[in-house]
C-alpha cells in the first residue's frame, strides 16, 4: 500500500497528475462533492445558528467507503481539490467525512496542473482555509433556504411544480425587463444620405469614393428636398484631415470574458464552453478556468515574449501588466492561459478551438498596439451650407492583430482605403440616395451578453454564470432560439443624371439567433416574485450579498451572523404571502366576446398560457379554453387574435362535408396542436382526427387537404394473407403488419406508398431483427438480442434487461435468462419503494403554514 494518498475531485485530473508524482503516491478522485445538505427539514437547522445537516449522496457511499479504507492505510492524506470556494469545501467535507487526523492531512493546491506546479504543490502544503469553506457554506445554505421556502409559495399562488432560485430569479427579471422594453418600444425612421463619386487618377484608372451626410433627415419631404437641391450643385473636398490612431489588445480571458468570446468566434453556449475548457485543464494544457484575475505569472509573461520574438521579431512584443477590475477578486490569482506558450495539439475538434483562442489571446496581450492611420474627408455642396465626409482607416502597423485579429480587423486595409485625393478637388456625382432607415430595440440577450450583464451588476461570481443560465431554461423560464424575421418596405430615393427616382423596397428586419427569452410562465413569476419579495429580486441586493459572501472568505463577517440578518425578516414575509397575496396566474382581460358578451382573458392554465371565454366563478356555464400558438403570448395577444384562436379551439373552421358519410370535416387546435376533425363531438360516434402536416394552418387549410388527411389508416394490400396498412402515428409515419410496425423512411409517404414499397419495408425489418437476435428458445418469449447500439441484452415482454460484461450472451440458458429478469424486476421494485419511503417522510416532515380558520356565516 502507498504511503501517500492524493484525492482530487475528477477521473480525468487524477489521470493527469499520476503522471507526475512517483510510485509512492497513490491518486484517487471523489468525483466532485461527496456529500450535500439532507432533504429534510431544508438540510438546516434554523432554530440552532443554521447549522447544516449534510449526508453522502447515495451513488457516492462506494466512493467514500473506498476512500475511507485507503486513508486508514495511508500515512499521510493530501488534498487536491480545485482552489476556488468549492474545492476548499469538497477537501473540507473529505476531511470530515473520512475523520482525517490533522496531524497526517495536507491541503495543496495548484492553478495549473503540470509537474513543476504539482511538485512545488507538495513541498509547500497548507492547512484546509476555514474561511474559503464558511463562504461557500454560506452561499449553499442561503440558496438552499430561498429556494425551499420560495418555491411551495408559487405552488399555491401561481402554479404546481415550480420553483425559484435567488441568483436565477434575478437573471430572469433582467431577461423579463428586456423583453418588455422590446414589447413597448416604439420604431421611429429617418432618411440616411449617401453620394457615391466618380474620380480618375493621373494614371487614368477608376476610383469610386463614398461619402455621406452626417445626420439623418427626418421625413421623406426633407429627403426628397435635399435632393432636389442637390440636382445644380457642384462638389468639392474642402478639407482632407488624417490621424494618427491605435488599437490596444484586450487582458487575457476571465471565465466571464472566455465565455463571451467563445460564444461570439466559436459559437458555443456557456455550458459547453466550461465543460471543454475543464478538460483542457484536467488534461494539463491551461491553468484553472474559473477565475476573475486577469493577471499574468513573470514566468508566463517571459515565456510568451520569447515566443513573440522568435515568430515575429522585437518589435512585435510589449510586456503588459493588467489589473483586475472586479471587486473581491477571488477565484484564483491568474487570467486563464495555455500551461505552455508552444502551441499544443489536441485530437478533440472542440478543445483544439477553444484551446487555440485561449492562446491567442494571451499572447496577443503581451504583444504592440497596432498602429492606424484616420482619413476624414469634408466635401461641400454648392447649393447647401453642410458638408458630406467621407472617411477611411488605414493600417500601418498590425501588431498584436497579427494573431488576434478577426477578418473585418485585418481587412480594414483594404475597405478602409480611400482613392488619392487633392484640397478642393472638384468631384464627379454618380449617384446620390436617400434611403429610410429604422431605429431598432434593444437587443435581446445572448448566453454570453447575459453573463457580460451579472458581472457588470456584480451578480455571481465565475463558478456560478454557467449553472445560473443552465438553470433558467431547464425551468422553462427561459428559452433560447432562433426567430426568424418580418418583411418590411421601406422608401428608397435616387438622384442620378440629375433625375430622382422613388420607389419602395422590401427588407427583412428582426431575425434573431440563439437569443434567450423569457417565456409566460417566467414572467408571471417574476412578477409574483417582484411584487411580494422586492428584496430578493432587487439588484444591488443580489450585489451585496456576493460581497458578503467576500467578506466571510475572507474572515470578515461570520457566516451564521450574515444569514440570520437575511432569513428571520424573509421568513415573516413568506408566511405574511402564503396568508394574504391573492393567487396570480397573469390574467389579463382582453375584452367582451361580440356573440356572447362573455369575457375574454389570457392567463397561465395547467399546462401553460390559455385563452378563456367567460369567468372561472361562473356557475351556471364552464369557460370555454383555447391553447396559445407558439409564436403568442400573453403580454402580446391581441383581443381579434384571442377570438379566432377560441373559435379554432372550440368550435373550429367548417370546411365542408364528407361525400360519402356526409359527416361535417372542420378544422381546429386540439390539445396536442392544430389538427382536422370528422364528426361532431355531440355524435353518437366518436369523431376521427389526424393531424395538420408542416406548413398547414388551421386558417389556410381546404377540404381536399382534410380529406386527403383523413385517408389514414389505409390498407395498401395484402401480404402473406395479412392486411398492410399505413398510417401515422405517435413516432411518425408507418406501416403495420401481422401486429408489428415498421417505420417508414423519410422518402416514403403513408398517403401514397404501394405493397411493393411496404413489402419491401417489412422484409428490410425482419432481416435487421434477424441479425439482432443471437439466442431464442423453445415456446418462450424470452430472446437473447442486441440492442440499438449493439450490445447483448435479453428481451422480454417489451423490455430489455443489460448484461454484464463477463457474460457470453451465446452461453446463456433459459433458466439463466429467467433467474437475471428476476434479479432486475427485484431490485428496481426495492429501489423504487426505498424512493416512495424517502418522498412520504419528507411530506411528513414538511413544514406547512397555518393554515386560515374558515368562518362559517348563519343563516
């Protein structure tokens, strides 16, 4: 047995450092945290100083099992747990867990893992920082005592099965703020000037310069006025100004600055972005990724200026050192860079790119200003007293743009160059145009916009923007897609031989891509949050709290204190809003229905935002309910579209009868989308329905269309004197035979494919089970198979039960079969009941508000 045993927190980092430390070190990982606050009772005891209750996680006993018995060997436990506030806590909760005696336990820590810094790890360890620990304690109980206590109030007040987080919330209102910023903005248009001039240079060659007019005209009149002046004038340049300029390189990457980066050249998401650069890290080719410092090591520094001469020269490098502008800096004492300023491959497409901007970036901070020249160009107009300017840049010198610069930056050389121009050189008109142009929204937040945003509020730190909007969209708070955008005319004017021309022109304006947005269920729970918990969704409060989290790791303020301050007076104000707030799903009422005079109202429903016609209180008659379509929501629906969208909802759109049954077809929005219905649902028959295909609309679709749609199932003949017919379903198109289904492919069509095709199909199923199966037996249903990806299983009544690897799937007997079936029916039934015992003594244990005395009124 080794006499050194070192824990870290990941498989992948413990592979690494292996590789560096000898054969008396022994490297084992506890696979992130290893124990977390009980479920019960909140995991805290409130009435006690918060004391947390913490307990192993039950896929970690084996873990913490194993690392128990190798510890007792060991001589001496060295903890390697990430830097930051959470490995302080992972190595914390190692040592309580494992009852480590301090006199054989060792903390280290390293922001980079290669084998000077392990070594120089080694020789200088430390004892567990308390108040790194006390930090993140604090925050996993105060998220814990928000979370738990928020989220049963909008059960009760907005709708089942939500719940709220207190950095989360406050990343949804900014999204909900935008949005409706976006809701309420109001597009105002202005005319754009732009001459385009005709010159010839002493060398006879063609020159073409654009110029325009500084400010925007404000009407088409105005427009069509400055043009019509425009038409005996004569141009000149009345002064050609140039200026020196300089672009500096930014610091080298923060997480949040990495985030933002990768998200803008490489178009990853937050997530992805800190999942590849994690392994870049455990695998040993960049220092640790979650840091707000921007500053680099001397030795980092060194390295990268030798490597900038020697590719480049002595003119290329500038030492630069850089200050973190982030207050409490604390995640780590280093900007994020490569291990090694020699380029380092990777076979991994992803990493290699993330990997490749991570070094760019940080030599391009140690690298010269490049150097540009500013044109500005004023030309007068005979019959006007204002100016057009024509300007262009020019770049002299590259520098750090050598490595770092985008395809516009390096290219600026030549979009930017003007033709050569003299001091009241008469110029030539070509064209002149007048174009209309929009003023546009706020944009909507990206992944990496949003997270730009919480930094610049102080809201999170490095280790918390990547959950916090992970988070938001599982809840479906949240969204993110792509919308495409509106066609939109606008004016256009054209001077040209002295002769204007005006006609309208079309543009697509709106388009958005991978932008998040909040969805009606996000706001109406931001505003439910906002209206009864202001302090909680206030901004500088989130801000305040992130520096107290500061303060404590830094031993400051004492972490129990802190959160005493916050929870008594927040506790009050849960219960104050169990007791008093009235329920609020968003209602807004849009009107009076034309036919029936009953009210129409859009709120959030049981599975999500309705339209309803007529009151919920109305005893005598139910409301009638109607889905919103996924372009609608209930800050933008309008009264007219709330109409049409019941009547597709309940009564339909009447296209006609059938010709044979002569049954009413009609079109309308079922509970699972748009579809065609034959019969009515008062008949003494059910009615037949199929859905609309892509592209058809309850609103545009013809009765031929509803007929043809209402042809399935159809028998397309007989094979092996069984019936074949196609039709579609829950999966998808398909056909059935002698009780089995076979998918049909995305070529074949269920309307129109013949028993040929389908024969075909059927023959192709039976050839690929038959390669499937490996064993069956006699007057069983009991078969050994493979299963979609290859691997031995047996199947039986519709379910597959996995083998482990030592067994020879071909070896096996029914007996054997029968025996491993009745193993795994066993354990999941025991698993499952251990589940429903977990679950009722939590709902046992779960602390209800009191509950309101009904007052009984005599007759």
């Amino acid at each position: 047995m080794e006499d050194n045993l070192v824990i870290v927190e990941s498989p992948a980092k413990a592979k690494t450092i292996e590789k560096f430390l000898g054969k008396d070190f022994l490297v084992k990982s506890s696979f992130g945290h290893i124990r977390d606050l009980a479920k019960k009772d909140f995991g805290i005891d409130t009435e006690n100083e918060y004391t947390p209750n913490y307990e192993v996680s039950a896929d970690k006993r084996k873990v913490v099992s194993e690392l128990r018995k190798l510890s007792k060997a060991a001589k001496t436990v060295w903890l390697a747990s990430d830097e930051d506030r959470e490995g302080e806590a992972i190595a914390w909760h190692l040592a309580e867990e494992l009852k480590l005696k301090a006199a054989k336990t060792k903390r280290i820590v390293f922001h980079e893992i290669t084998k000077n810094a392990i070594l120089n790890a080694i020789k200088n360890p430390r004892d567990i920082d308390q108040n790194l620990v006390d930090a993140q304690q604090a925050r996993r109980i105060l998220d814990r005592l928000v979370g738990f206590e928020l989220s049963p109030v909008l059960w009760r007040k907005v709708k089942p099965s939500l719940s709220a987080g207190r950095v989360q919330s406050v990343a949804v209102k900014l999204l909900v703020e935008r949005e409706r910023e976006i809701i309420n903005f109001k597009t105002e248009s202005a005319y754009k000037i732009t001459a385009i001039f005709k010159l010839t240079d002493d060398d006879g060659n063609s020159h073409e310069l654009k110029a325009e007019l500084p400010q925007r005209l404000k009407s088409q009149k105005e427009a069509k006025d400055f043009l019509e002046k425009c038409k005996p004038a004569s141009f000149s340049i009345q002064d050609i100004e140039k200026k020196p300029g300089k672009k500096s390189p930014s610091a080298p990457f923060t997480t949040s600055t990495l985030q933002q980066e990768a998200s803008i050249k490489l178009g990853y998401s937050v997530a992805q972005t800190m999942t590849i650069a994690q392994k870049l890290y455990e695998s040993g080719k960049i220092t640790y990724m979650r840091t707000d410092s921007v500053n680099l090591s001397e030795t980092a520094m060194q390295a990268a200026k030798n490597a900038i001469v020697a590719d480049f020269g002595e003119k290329y490098a500038k030492a630069r050192r850089y200050k973190t502008k982030a207050k409490g800096a604390q995640e780590a004492h280093e900007a994020i860079r490569p291990t090694s300023m020699e380029r380092v491959a990777s076979s991994n497409y992803s990493e290699q790119r993330l990997y490749e901007l991570i070094w760019r970036r940080t030599m391009a901070s140690q690298m010269s200003d490049a150097l540009l020249e500013k044109t500005t160009v004023k030309i007068t107009i005979s019959t006007l007293d204002v100016n057009l300017v024509a300007s262009g840049e020019i770049l002299k010198f590259d520098g750090f743009l050598k490595i770092y610069g985008n395809n516009a930056e390096k290219s600026k050389a030549i979009k930017g160059l003007l033709p050569p121009l003299k001091k009241n050189q008469v110029l030539d008109l070509d064209f002149m145009e007048a174009t209309e142009r929009f003023t546009n929204h706020p944009p909507r937040f990206t992944e990496a916009s949003l997270v730009k945003k919480l930094e610049e509020l102080g809201i999170g730190r490095p280790s918390t923007y990547a959950p916090t909007i992970s988070t938001i969209q599982k809840r479906t708070y949240v969204i993110k897609e792509d919308r495409d955008g509106k066609e939109r005319e606008y004016d256009y004017l054209k001077l040209k031989s002295k002769r204007i021309t005006q006609k309208k022109q079309t543009e697509i304006t709106g388009t958005e891509k991978a932008k998040l947005f909040p969805t009606d269920i996000g706001m109406v729970v931001n505003d439910f949050l906002q209206e009864h918990f202001d302090e909680i969704m206030d901004f500088n409060f989130t801000a305040k709290v992130e520096k107290d989290f500061d303060k404590i790791a830094s031993g400051k303020l004492v972490w129990n204190k802190m959160i005493d301050q916050f929870y008594k007076p927040f506790h009050k104000q849960v219960t104050d809003t169990i007791e008093n707030s009235e329920r609020n799903t968003g209602e807004r009422i849009l009107g009076k229905d034309p036919e029936t005079g009953k009210t129409i109202l859009v709120r959030i429903g049981k599975f999500g935002p309705i339209v309803q016609l007529g009151e919920s209180g109305d005893e005598n008659e139910k409301p009638i309910f109607a889905s919103l379509q996924k372009d609608q929501h209930l800050e933008t629906i309008t009264f007219e579209e709330a109409i049409i969208q019941l009547k597709h909802s309940h009564e339909g759109r009447y296209l006609g009868d059938h010709p044979k049954s002569g049954k009413k077809i009609s079109a309308r929005i079922g509970r699972f989308g748009p579809m065609v219905q034959l019969g009515e649902q008062n008949d003494t028959e059910k009615p037949e329905y199929a859905s609309l295909k892509k592209g058809q609309t309850v609103d545009t679709i013809s009765l031929e269309e509803a007929l043809d749609l209402l042809r399935l199932p159809r028998t397309i003949g007989t094979y092996e004197d069984k019936v074949v017919v196609a039709a579609i379903g829950r999966f998808g198109p398909y056909i059935r035979h002698d009780a089995k289904f076979v998918s049909l492919k995305k070529t074949d069509d269920p309307y129109t494919i013949e028993l040929e095709r389908g024969i075909e199909l059927i023959e192709e199923k039976r050839e690929k089970d038959r390669k499937k199966l490996i064993k069956e037996f006699d007057k069983s249903e009991i078969k050994v198979i493979k299963d979609r990806w290859n691997r031995p299983c047996i199947f039986y009544k519709k379910k597959y039960y996995s083998l482990s690897k030592e067994i020879v799937p071909e070896d096996l007997s029914l007996k054997d079969c029968k025996k491993i079936i009745d193993e795994n029916t066993t354990e999941k039934k025991t698993t499952k009941k251990k589940s429903t015992t977990k679950k009722t003594a939590a709902k046992k244990t779960t602390k209800k508000a009191p509950a309101k005395k009904k007052v009984t009124k005599k007759k």
